[in-house]
C-alpha cells in the first residue's frame, strides 16, 4: 500500500454479519459531530456500496489537489449541508453516477422487473458489503453508509510532512482493520482490501519512467477489455454451444451414454459439496 503513496483513503471489502443498532459502534465511536467539509451518505439502494465507498474517499480529497471534475463537483456542492439520509438519496439518483455505476455491472441473461426482487436477507451467507476509511482532518475515519454517523478511530500521529502523514495512516489503518478481521473465526479469508492512491501513470510520466507507464497502460487494456467480457449476454452462444454439442452425440450414438457421464459427474460434485450458484460478491 505504500508503493502507491499518497494513499487517499482505502475500500475494505467483507462478510458481511447482520448487526442489531446500536448507540456505538463495535470499534471506535460515533462522530455526530464530524466536520460540516466531510461528504458522508447513507446508503438508499442495495448493491451499491462499492461505488458509495469510492465516492466517500474521492469526495473528501478534493481539498488535497485531487480534481473531482465537473459532474461530482457540481454534486458535492449541490448536497453541501443535506443531511446523510438526504445525500443518500441524492446519489443514487444522480443519472451520470447511476449510468457509470451501470457500467461496470455484471450483465444479467434475464430482465427482471427491479419491484419484484425479493428483499435483501441480512442473515444471507454470502452477503458482501464495501466501507471506506480515510484520513480527514489528521482524523483516521470510517464511512460506512449502512452506519448513522462517521466512525473515528482517533487521532494520526503528527506527521513531518505529507508523504509522512500518508504512511502514517496506511500503518495505523492496518490495524483497525487487523481489528474487525478478528471478529470472525480463523477459516474466515473472504476480505479485499483496495488503496485509493495517486494514478500511477501520472508518477511514471513525471519520472520519465516508460516501461513504469506502459505497464500501467497495459493494465486499463485488460481491465476495459474484462469489463467487457463480463457485461456481454453469452445466453445466446451457450445455447448455440449446447445444440451442437446435442445434435453431434445424437448423430453419433453416444447421447445416452453422455448424457448418463454428465448426470453422475453433476451427482458427484454435489456430494463433495462444489455444486451451487456462484458467490455473488456485490456490496
């Protein structure tokens, strides 16, 4: 994590365990009284708290030369004093955020009508959910929009200059989240852990670091390149797949015995506990 110094802030992602509300957090406290320059929303809509995390870093940076643009400018200043809930709101109706948070969702084979979803089950196995913590006012803070207020976690140690204060949070946040790993049990490995940082490509330039660049350039090639994949609707080929593949065992003789092979491997893989759907790791 100290490789990508300045470290804006970081997305952790986790199990999530269903928690009654409670007047104070499990670790830290509550900070009803956070800064007014702090951006901090509860979150309104499910599946959206990776973006939500994002933002919560990004939106708190602006006054440490990180350029929002326009459109989350113009947001920011628009929800300036809005209470969390209201915020909240805010953001998931933002059409350009939904259409970019849209963007990078998986694709679903199957329509289906977003009323008739059923509702998300807190005690769900495999419920995943995104929070962010970043440094704000030499404060190391939690923003969790599933939380009512901010969570501090005390102060930094005073730093000796920028790049200082950067690694010093980037120590003392490891241990707050060394903390909440240690509320589930040793076999728990499910966690992420994502560092907001400068963009690379920028250190490469001023550096005169080509190899440094291209590698960085490389890595958006891939990543537009998966996004892709992983927005296509492939129904359609896996149908076409599957009638080949029929057809040829029909020709040949061999469909009963295939199909008998496929039934027992399918029975086995149950048995050995591999069958299922696919984890669903959306916030």
């Amino acid at each position: 994590m100290l490789r990508g110094s300045p470290v804006y802030g970081v997305i952790f992602l986790f199990k999530y365990i269903g928690e009654k509300p409670s007047s104070t957090p499990r670790d830290g406290k509550f900070d009803s009284e956070a800064p007014e320059n702090m951006f901090f929303a509860a979150q309104t809509i499910q599946n959206a708290c990776g973006t939500q995390a994002l933002l919560s870093v990004l939106l708190n940076k602006d006054h440490e030369g990180v350029e929002l643009g326009p459109t989350l400018t113009l947001f920011k200043d628009f929800t300036q004093g809005f209470p969390a809930e209201l915020r909240g709101e805010s953001l998931s109706n933002d059409p350009t955020i939904r259409e970019v948070h849209n963007s990078f969702a998986r694709a679903s084979p199957f329509s289906l009508d977003p009323s008739l979803r059923p509702p998300v089950d807190p005690n769900d196995s495999d419920l995943y959910h995104f929070i962010a913590y970043l440094p704000h006012n030499n404060t190391l803070y939690e923003l969790d929009g599933l939380q009512p207020h901010p969570i501090s976690h005390g102060p930094l140690s005073p730093p000796a200059s920028s790049t200082q204060a950067s690694d010093q949070f980037a120590r003392q946040v490891v241990e707050v989240i060394q903390r909440r790993i240690g509320r589930y049990g040793e076999g728990e490995i499910r966690f992420n852990l994502l560092a907001c940082c400068r963009d690379l490509r920028l250190r490469a330039q001023e550096m005169g670091d080509m190899a440094l660049l291209e590698r960085e350039r490389a890595k958006r090639r891939n990543w537009a390149w998966e996004n892709a994949l992983r927005r296509h609707n492939f129904v359609g080929l896996i149908g076409e797949v599957a009638k080949g593949v029929a057809a040829d065992k029909v020709k040949n003789g061999t469909w009963d015995e295939w199909l008998k092979g496929a039934k027992e491997r399918a029975e086995e893989r149950r048995k050995k506990g591999r069958g299922g759907d696919e984890m669903d790791l959306d916030g």
